[in-house]
C-alpha cells in the first residue's frame, strides 16, 4: 500500500476545524498533476480528488464526507488516510479511462463483474491460473455468487465478509452436479467430526482465497478505492492438516486385482510412479526412456517437466505398453482406444475399490500418496520424494511424509527405555481390519 502523504493543516479533525469555510478545497499534491483535497462547509467537510491530464485539463471526484462530526465508516464517511486511498484508486481508474484502458462504465463495480474480470484474465492457455480455472469457476458460482454477487464492491465490509467465510465453514457439504439435471443433495456437517469440519474449513479458505484475489485484481486496476475489507478477514488456522491416508501393500494388489482392462493399467503406473491421472492420461510412448529407466512427464502442475525414475516392475510395465507402438501414440487409453478424459476414472476406481473391500474408496490422489509414503518409510531422502512427485522445493513433502520416514528420535528413545513389566505378554494376533467385513 503506498504511503500516506500528510498535511497537517487538514489530516486531523482539530486541524480542520481551525480553518475557514471556503468553496476551493485546501489541496494536498500526491503527485505531478493528482491533487487531495478537503473543501471546508459550515456543516462539516467534504474530500474531494483532482486529475490533471496531459492536456491540462482538471478532472474532479468527490470521495465523500470528512470524519468532522461523525466516525469514519469507509461507506460514506472517511479519515484522512481513507479518503487518500480512494483519490489514488481514482487517479489510477481516470489514467486507464484517459488511455482507452478502462472498463465501460455500466453501474457499480458487483463482485459478480470483478469475478468474471479475473476468471476473464486467467483463460488463456498457459496463463497463471489457467489449469485451476474451471475448479474456481464452479466454486464461485455455488459458494460466493448466491450470496455476495450482487453486492457493491466499494460498500462490503470487513464483517459482511467474515460472516459470509464463517457460514461457508458450517454450510452443508453438496454432492457433485448430476447430469441428469437432478438438484444437489446437501448433507449436513456433523460438528462432532473432526475430520469433516477441518474439511469445511478447508474449502471455506480456498473459496475466500479466490474472493481475494479477484477483488485484489480489481484493486490493481484502479476499480477499488480501499482494499481493507477483505484483507483483514484472515483464513482459518489448521484447516489444511495433510491428509494420511495411503494403502497397505495387501491394499494395493487388492486394488490392482480388482481393477478391469486397461483401467488396470492405469493403477498399476499410478502406484509405481506417483503420477497424477491427469499426467498419465497424457504419456505417450515417447516419454518411456527404456535406456535409462524413466519416463519423462512433460505436463505438470508446476508447469515444469520432469524424470521420474522407474523400478525394475515400473519399466517391465512401460515396455510391455510401449512395445511395437508409434512413438506419438498415448501410453494409457481406454478400452475402446479412445483417450481417458477428465473425472474418467471416478467411477472405475470407486467400482475397483468396493471389490476389492476398501474403504473409503481410494482414489488417485491415494494413489500418488501411497507411493510417497513407501518412499519415506523406506528411508529415501525428502529431496528425492519431492523431485519424484514434481514438487518445488522439499517443503510440501516434508509436511506430509517426514512422519513417516525413520525417526533417529524414536530409534533412540527404544532402544535406551528398558523394558518396565507393566505390560503382560499376549499370544493373540490381531486380525486385519478388512476381515470384519463380509
């Protein structure tokens, strides 16, 4: 935020008072040519901001009411500090207007209008944000249009926001959209789930993350006056705790067993690579290195291509799906050899997972976990993980296996603890979870 210029002839009520009513404001210069004013009245003052333009030309806003008589309320009554931001988003917005640059002028700027210039200007291919547009898209329109799209950006308030964050966190969770056309079920929250609250949270944080920087581009472009509303509503603490959980060794060859036709093929790469779907579905035969055991993934999330080295099991699987193909031919397709698209696999994995009793169902994300997580206990350093699963730097992966790799601590504190006789002896082995079900 820029710094406030002061005068301190009109920068405090018992400054202002002392001057005489007069219709020229008395002027403060920000910078060549963008002048803040304070127009003194018999009852009370006014702020009012001056654009000069390369012409000479002067071009006036009033910014509202001056604090004299009543408390600043960033609606219609400013301090001295508030009404400056507001002049300085009005000189920004009249040099874009002046250069062709700006907006048309069709009413007050709507949350609506502010989200469809921000999702507007992440939909080129190969722009920031352009691979998580259609997920923020749909989020927008279920969790912030319905209750702050109409509403006028420059009279939100801090709490119009907070209370709408801290509903999202309670809100019912709602099932996926059908394509039949059906309504969405919603199924309540139960407080008592700790997991499932955490969870609400979590999407109430993402949901405020894309608010943000919608109107924070907004801001940018000289369309807001004050960003203060919403940076000072601040996400919720630990509602993003990484999730644990990732397959047993007797899990993932029920998995593989269960899985049908060229799905399988499909999980078996998932859990020998650690690959995203979206990654894989995209391999072609090319990318299969035989000479040095890898497979080149050329389309991340980061944006980066990257090597992932390959066991003796995952290159017997590439070469096997690789042999005798054009080298521009996809590694992994359906069984009708067309490519597998996006959400393709919901319903095969959820199918492959009730067979093969796993529960709750595993997904691919699970999958990409599961492999990381053999890593780790296994010994293999973070750095090696992260540059396996793509990830920028070790941080990411210490936060969600570090736990599980072998702990020096732990090591040492078995093996100086002598036994205490507190615990009595049991020949009783216990059975595996799975064997409870029918």
């Amino acid at each position: 935020m820029a710094r406030t210029v002061r005068n301190p002839k009109i920068d405090t009520r018992s400054a202002r008072s002392k001057l005489a009513v007069r219709r020229e404001p008395y002027w403060t210069v920000i910078s060549k040519g963008c002048a803040f004013g304070y127009r003194r009245a018999s009852r009370g003052g006014t702020w009012v901001a001056r654009f000069r333009d390369d012409a000479g030309r002067q071009h006036y806003e009033a910014l509202g009411a001056a604090d004299d008589a009543r408390d600043a309320d960033k609606l219609t009554v400013f301090d001295f500090a508030q009404a400056q931001e507001r002049a300085r988003g009005f000189f920004t917005r009249k040099a874009r207007e002046l250069a062709g640059d700006a907006a048309p002028d069709d009413g007050p700027l709507t949350v609506a209008k502010a989200l469809d210039a921000y999702f507007a200007e992440r939909a080129t291919p190969g722009a920031k944000g352009f691979k998580g547009l259609a997920k923020d898209r749909a989020s927008a329109n279920v969790r912030i249009l319905p209750s702050l799209g109409e509403a006028d950006v420059a009279k939100l308030t801090t709490k119009r926001i907070r209370d709408w964050h801290t509903a999202l966190a309670t809100a019912p969770k709602l099932t996926r959209a059908s394509r039949f056309g059906k309504d969405r079920k919603a199924t309540p929250v139960d407080p008592e789930d700790g997991d499932a609250a955490r969870a609400r949270r979590a999407t109430a944080n993402r949901t405020l993350t894309v608010l943000k920087a919608a109107l924070n581009r907004a801001y940018q472009d000289g369309r807001i006056a004050s960003a203060d509303a919403w940076r000072k509503v601040k996400p919720f603490k630990e509602a993003d705790a990484p999730i644990e959980r990732f397959l047993s060794d007797d899990e993932c060859v029920r998995l593989v067993n269960a899985s049908d036709g060229s799905f399988r093929d499909l999980v078996r790469a998932a859990l020998l690579t650690g690959c995203r779907y979206g990654e894989l579905t995209r391999l072609r035969c090319e990318d299969f290195h035989p000479e040095g055991g890898t497979v080149t993934v050329q389309f991340t999330k980061a944006g980066k291509p990257r090597h992932v080295g390959l066991t003796d099991e995952g290159q017997a699987l590439f070469g096997g799906l690789t042999a005798g193909r054009a080298r521009r031919d996809r590694i992994f397709v359906r069984g009708d050899g067309k490519a597998w698209g996006p959400s393709h696999q919901q319903r095969p994995i959820g199918a492959a997972s009730a067979r093969a009793r796993i529960e709750p169902p595993a997904t691919f994300h699970i999958l990409r976990h599961t492999y990381a997580s053999a890593l780790a206990r296994r010994g293999v350093p973070m750095a090696v993980i992260a540059a396996q699963l793509g990830h920028a730097d070790t941080r990411m992966t210490e936060r969600h296996y570090a736990h599980l790799a072998p702990s020096y601590v732990a090591d040492t504190v078995r093996a100086a603890l002598p036994p205490l006789g507190i615990v009595d002896r049991s020949n009783l082995t216990p059975l595996r979870r799975d064997a409870f079900k029918a």
